[in-house]
C-alpha cells in the first residue's frame, strides 16, 4: 500500500496526502512515523497516563516505543538526539507523560542519546491543549499564536548541529511538532523529524470530500 512519504500514513485512494502540512515546505519537520494507531490499547494508556494520571501506563508505552525504535534501527540510525516534546506541567500535571515515557525506554538510551524531560525543549508556561480546538484550523492558530511563544530551548548547545527526533503521544496534523521543530531549527538543529506513539486518523479536507465521486483531470 502506498504510504506519504512525509508523515508515513496510508494514503488508500488518495492521490495526495489530505495532511495539511505533508503540502507545505513551511512545516519544520521532515518526515514523522508513529509507533500505532491512536486505538484501542494504546489510545486508552495514552488516555489513562496523559489526562489521570495513570503511571502504570509508562511502562506498557515506553515499551512499545523502544519496541518500534529497535525494530526500525537503520531508519534511524542517522538520529543524534531523541527529544521528548514538552507537556503542560503544574495546575492540570504534576509530571511530564512523554518525557517519562521517553526516559523509561531503557533499550532505547544504549544506542541513542535521550534527553530527559525538559532538558532541552521545554514549556515555560501552561497553554491550552490542542485536543480542545474546535476545527483543525483552530488547532493551527492556537499552536501558533500560545505554543510558539511557550517553547523555550534550555540547551541550545545539545540541538546545535545535530539531526534531532521529536518524540510525543499523539499525531493528529503535525502542528505541535512544527512548532518544536521550527524552534529547535532555530537554534541550529540540522535537522528535526518526528515520532508519535499514536496517529490520529487522517481526515481530508471538506474541499477534498466535496469533490469526491467528480472527475479529475
């Protein structure tokens, strides 16, 4: 089956990748994978660890992403530095959820180096979670306009240079990881892909949906 060779979705019928930022060179990423669908097992640890606070989850997650890590090794074998996205920290989480996923992938720490959480991207302050967006357009102005302003890169030392992967829980369009890796760039980063333990399903556009079943020529 025929894959988008930027954000590694099936694409089916498709012609073209309907992901709004798989179009556009403005994106900061490069390519991301995901470790599973955002489905049964994994969407509900993801749910339990990410919003109760459930840390017996991290060790079935991280297991998973040392698993998809390992399995897929010479894809990766040009990473210098694997980077967990930051998470909001303080009045909603006492802890960051991937940054201890990231740190428990012990197989993983052997053959790349991990930063822990916050060492090196960060969260100065709390923003509203994207998952709250009412329009995926929404989830774009909101990733822009309160996220961007809420990274901060503590080492800006560690990314210089360096090919980097951003690992986070969920990929639904790619607007937070656009956000982290337009910073780490920034700051001198060679380059900045993406890996997520779960992948939303991929929507296409309205315009997309209204021209099905019409001819394209």
């Amino acid at each position: 089956m025929r894959r988008c060779q930027i954000c590694d979705v099936a694409l089916g019928g498709w012609r073209h990748c309907p992901n709004f930022w798989c179009g556009r060179d403005d994106r900061g990423w490069d390519v991301a994978w995901a470790v599973a669908e955002h489905r049964g097992e994994v969407r509900d640890a993801i749910a339990a660890l990410k919003y109760h606070g459930d840390r017996s989850q991290v060790a079935l997650l991280a297991a998973r992403l040392a698993g998809y890590l390992l399995s897929h090794a010479p894809v990766f074998e040009e990473v210098d530095l694997i980077v967990p996205v930051p998470s909001n920290v303080g009045r909603r989480r006492a802890f960051d959820p991937i940054g201890a996923v990231c740190a428990a992938a012990a197989p993983v720490h052997e053959l790349w180096p991990v930063a822990g959480p916050g060492e090196v991207v960060a969260k100065a302050y709390e923003t509203r979670p994207l998952a709250d967006a009412p329009t995926a357009a929404a989830r774009r102005l909101w990733a822009a306009a309160e996220l961007r302003p809420a990274l901060v890169v503590r080492d800006p030392a560690a990314v210089r240079g360096r090919r980097v992967l951003a690992v986070d829980d969920v990929f639904t369009d790619g607007s937070t990881l656009r956000e982290v890796a337009r910073l780490m760039r920034g700051e001198g980063a060679r380059a900045v892909s993406g890996l997520v333990l779960a992948r939303r399903p991929v929507r296409p556009p309205a315009s997309t949906i209204a021209g099905w079943g019409q001819k394209s020529w």
